[in-house]
C-alpha cells in the first residue's frame, strides 16, 4: 500500500509543479530589512528606453510606487503621490512609478494612459511599464498604490500606504510615506515601517507574456 502524502508534503509538490511566477503571485509582500529585488530588470520607459530600479537609485535610497491609472484609489492620491516623487530626489531618494497591470482589459492603463497622466500631474519621476509584472511578483506587490522605500544601504524600511486620508488630503492626521522619507534622509528608521496598503488589485499580465 502506498503511504499517504503529508499535507505539507503535498504543497512542496505543488509549488514544484507550478510556474515560478505563479508561486510569486502567491507569495506575501516583502520582508522588512530585505534588498531590492528584480533590481536590474529592465522596465520600459515611456520613451520606448529601458531602465531599472538600480539606475533610479539615489544615495540615499530608492522609493518605489506600483500605480496605474484606473484605480480610484490611484487617482484620489495621485497629487500626493506626485509631490512626493517630484521633490525627494533632490534630497537623494530615486523614485520610480511602475505599472504592472494588463491593460487588455483596463484600456486606461495603456501607454498612451500613463503618458497622459504624466502630462496632467506633471510628474518628473519615471513612471515605467512592468511587462511581464514580474518586477510586481518579486516585490510581493498585491495593489496600487503600494509604496516600498529602501534606505541607504538597500534594505526595505517602509512598505504600506501613502497617508490616512485618501479622500479628503485637509483631513490628513498620518502622513505616513512622508514621514517615511524624512527619516530615511535623515539616516533613521521610520517610527510606523509598514502600514495596511490599500488600493485596487494589481491585473497581473499572464505568466510568460
């Protein structure tokens, strides 16, 4: 008679016999303290040039946001998002926007869509296209917006929301991703390193597109 299968047994077996961009999907989000992944995976610009969150990186970290431009949650922080991503680099924090979602059916989310939004907001950070959504998996990325911040030495110090108010900005009593970046300027560790993300589903493009 042949023995029965653990059940841990059983999800090793899985996990092997999935795609591994499938068992990232599945994958919870990023640790506190770890490095920058999928930090040389080429993203496409809006320009048609690659670039990668390693060639964004300032001195003194790197903010990375998973957005799009659908989301009604996006579009009810996306003048705060752009204050931020237009004034911390010239205190040494890179920051990049990436848009991991398939546009097939959010049409909204195209190229054309983020270029328009980029000319809206004004914004000067990138603002990249995840063509796989493989940079998104690595992450452990679920919604947008989703902010990860690294400090200087590359380690994740913050990862969550952008503030405690989306819908009213007068109504802000924790700014959570501000107070973030000030301490990393600063050298510190933020006070609140991690908070609920909350937003709309990341529409991951199918494994191997």
């Amino acid at each position: 008679m042949t023995a029965p299968i653990s059940f841990s047994s059983a999800l090793v077996l899985l996990s092997a016999l999935l795609p591994q961009s499938a068992v990232a999907a599945e994958a919870g989000p990023l640790p506190l303290g770890s490095p920058i992944p999928a930090a040389k995976h080429k993203l496409k610009g809006l320009d048609g040039k690659s670039t990668t969150i390693a060639d964004v990186r300032g001195k003194k970290g790197i903010l990375v946001i998973f957005t799009c431009n659908h989301c009604p949650y996006v579009k009810a922080w996306q003048t705060r998002i752009t204050e931020l991503a237009n004034a911390y680099p010239a205190k040494g924090i890179g920051v990049i926007l990436v848009n991991a979602n398939d546009p097939s059916n959010y049409p909204e989310d195209d190229e054309a869509g983020m270029r328009a939004r980029v000319s809206e907001l004004g914004l000067r950070a990138p603002y990249v296209v995840d063509t796989t959504s493989d940079v998104a998996r690595a992450f452990g990325a679920r919604v947008t917006p989703e902010a990860f911040l690294f400090a200087a030495d590359g380690k994740l110090a913050y990862h969550g929301t952008i503030d405690d108010n989306r819908s009213d900005p007068k109504k802000v009593s924790a700014h959570y991703l501000r107070d973030a970046l000030e301490a990393v300027v600063a050298g510190r560790k933020p006070a609140l390193a991690q908070t609920k993300s909350l937003g709309c589903g990341i529409k991951f493009r199918a494994a191997g597109r």
